[in-house]
C-alpha cells in the first residue's frame, strides 16, 4: 500500500469524502450531521490517500489546525472491502508524523455516537476520551478524543 499528500481536491481524495458523506448521513438519517464548519481545501493543512497494490484509493485522512500546537483529524476513511486491513492505522499514522514533523503536540478529533468501530479504533490508536470541543461543545451525539504526540 502507498500513501500520498494530495490537494483536497484530487479526484481520488474528493471520491472517498463523498463516500463517507454517504456512509454517515445513511448512519444518522440526515445529509448534514456534522457540527461546525465542515473541512475544505482552505483549512485542511494536509490530506492523505492510501492506495492498494493496484492503485486503487482505499482510505485518507486529513488534518486541520486548530492551533500552533494542536491538529485535528477529519475525513478519515476506509473503503468497507479494506476494513481489517490495516489501512485506517497507516493512515493515522503517516498523519501523527505529519504533526509531529510540523511541531504539533496533540491530535483532537470527534466522532459520532453510532460509530462504536470509530471508537474502538482511536481508543486502540492512543487516543482518550476528552470532552466535547470547539463546535463539538454540548452535541450530544459527539465522540471528542485526544492522543498527545
């Protein structure tokens, strides 16, 4: 599998966004569940794809600032046929080098309360349960974890 920073707006890139757009909005019922300002190409400070042995995009993730110190992860993605597969970890991880490389100490993120996989996989990843933050802040339904650099 290789790894690749690519601009927001790579086909690949916007392809799996748009599936996982798909994948929550079918999990809440609605096509706009997000709190806050969703992620765009000019507040993403990198985003990466993954692609299997035959080039073929299969996960990505993305990093926005929050702060000098401090990233969080947003549009994190694996195609259901690669789940198992390792390709969420490498993900993350060519993320958290990103960070560190970029002198940031902490990786917040959120995510949702019917997403118990999600859960399971940043708790495994490092990542506690902190509480909600920014536009997170009293949404029920978020899922707010942080994992020190």
């Amino acid at each position: 599998m290789k790894i690749e920073q690519v601009p927001w707006a790579d086909p690949a890139a916007r392809a799996l966004r748009a599936r996982q757009r798909a994948e929550i909005a079918e999990m809440y019922g609605t096509p706009d569940s997000e709190p806050g300002v969703a992620p765009s190409a000019a507040d993403i400070a990198v985003f990466l794809v993954l692609s299997d042995h035959d080039g073929t995009a299969v996960a990505c993730g993305g990093l926005r600032e929050l702060d000098a110190e401090t990233g969080e992860v947003k549009r994190m993605y694996v195609a259901p046929a690669q789940r198992g597969s390792g390709a969420a970890g490498q993900v993350l991880r060519a993320l958290e080098d990103w960070a560190r490389a970029r002198g940031w100490t902490a990786l917040r993120l959120e995510t949702g309360d019917r997403q118990p996989a999600a859960v399971r996989f940043y708790t495994r990843s490092g990542y506690r349960p902190i509480p909600p933050f920014g536009p997170y802040a009293g949404t029920t339904t978020s899922r707010c974890f942080e994992r020190p650099l």
